[in-house]
C-alpha cells in the first residue's frame, strides 16, 4: 500500500506503518464491459479495503499487503459492480490466499497474493501481460476505489481510473532507495497529480488490455517527484495465451 508520509510503503489496511493507495485526477468508470475482471475486497461487513483482478473465475490476484494480516474467511470479494453502494453483481468468500515465499513488505517486493474464491464468479477475466514486454514509456491505466487526494478522509463508492505514464528503471531507482527493477515498475508524472491513493491498493495496472502491475506503494498520492510503485506481474506471473 502506499505511505502518506514519511514510510515507504503504502498498505490498504490502516494501520500506523501502512496507508492504502484511491484514484487522484482520474474519471469513473461507467461501462462494467470495461471492467468484467475487476473486484473489490471488503470485509464481511462491506467495507471496502483493496482491488483486484480475475485471473480466473474463481482466481484473484491482489497486493499481498491488503491480505497478510487477514484470515481468508474474512475477506469477501465482490464482482461486477462498479457502484459499492448496490447490491448488484456477485460476492465470494475467499477459501484460501498465496503469497510469494519471502513477502514481508511492499517496499521489499514480492507484493502480490492469489486468492482462491470459495463460489467462482461469472466475469470474464484479465489475461497477463508477456514477461519481458518492453514497457518504458508505455501509458497504463489503474483502477480503484480510493481516495481521490491524499489527505481525503472518505473514499469513493465509484470505480475510477487514471491514465498514467510508466517511469524509467533509472528514474525509479534515483527515487526510491529500496527499488528493486526485478519485482516492481513504477508510473506517474514528473508534476504529480494523476495516481492512486488510498484504499486503491491490490487494484490492476492495465497495458494493452493486459494486466501488467498491482498498486503497491509509494509516497502519498500524486506528489511531484514521487510516482506509484506497482508489483511487476511479469515476475510472478505466467502470462496467459
């Protein structure tokens, strides 16, 4: 998740050492078609927390910040409903999470976690991108339910999304001390302005209609000089044909 000050991680829980990334200058989305594949995590009392994606119809890939701390049984997934105060769309329990050998916290990488659904849902899923696609420069676009400024004390009930440029390893490295090219990219503009913020975390980073990252963490939201940091899929993930 991203940190809104001076930690290096943001997390989608709030806790004292995380703070959950939501869309900053993006629109909403209007169109499910867009979006089949995207999920919301809550908790079985509805409060949203993290994104996802379907991987599969019962298969979620979301940050493994936004589940670590959490039994599987205490985290519903909801599908197809892009208004969180409807009703509409599908809800799973999920049975069971994975996560990468090693995780222990954002900024270290391997931030990602594949959660197995108790019921499958019936969305049409997000393939993932090939490993070694050339990706520099290329404009992404995320998605989330966070919030829309950092220092924003409510969330959005809307998906948004955002348009947003991806950073040179160099750049990144310049940044952030503990970058690491190998588990995460990072995206954003020199201004700021445009990124995700809280409570976005786990969400996906489309390319090409294929899924490329996960918001992982950074340092508050859309703050010139210091862009997202997202999971690169490509290292955990094969990429579906």
């Amino acid at each position: 998740m991203r940190l809104l000050a001076v930690l290096i991680l943001f997390v989608i829980t709030v806790t004292p050492a995380h703070a959950a990334p939501r869309i900053v200058g993006g629109e909403v989305v209007d169109d499910a078609g867009e979006v089949p594949w995207m999920v919301a995590l809550t908790t079985s009392s509805g409060h949203q927390f993290c994104g996802g994606a379907l991987l599969g119809p019962g298969q979620v890939v979301t940050a493994a910040h936004c589940v670590d701390d959490r039994t599987p049984g205490s985290i519903t997934v909801v599908g197809g409903r892009l208004d969180l105060r409807t009703d509409g769309g599908s809800t799973s329990v999920a049975a069971s999470y994975e996560l990468v050998e090693g995780y222990s916290t954002p900024s270290r990488g391997k931030d990602i976690a594949l959660l197995t659904l108790a019921e499958p849902m019936p969305y049409r899923t997000l393939p993932v991108a090939a490993a070694g696609v050339h990706m520099n420069g290329s404009v992404g676009v995320v998605y989330g339910w966070g919030r829309q400024a950092e220092n924003d004390t409510d969330k959005s009930p809307l998906l948004h999304k955002a348009y947003v440029p991806i950073m040179a390893d160099e750049q990144c490295a310049a940044t952030y001390a503990r970058y690491d090219a190998q588990a995460m990219f990072c995206a954003g503009y020199p201004d700021g302005g445009i990124d995700a913020c809280i409570d976005d975390s786990g969400g996906p980073f489309v390319v090409g209609g294929r899924l490329a990252g996960i918001v992982s963490w950074g340092i508050g939201c859309a703050r010139p000089n210091a862009p997202g940091v997202y999971t690169r899929v490509t290292t955990y993930l094969n990429a579906a044909s």
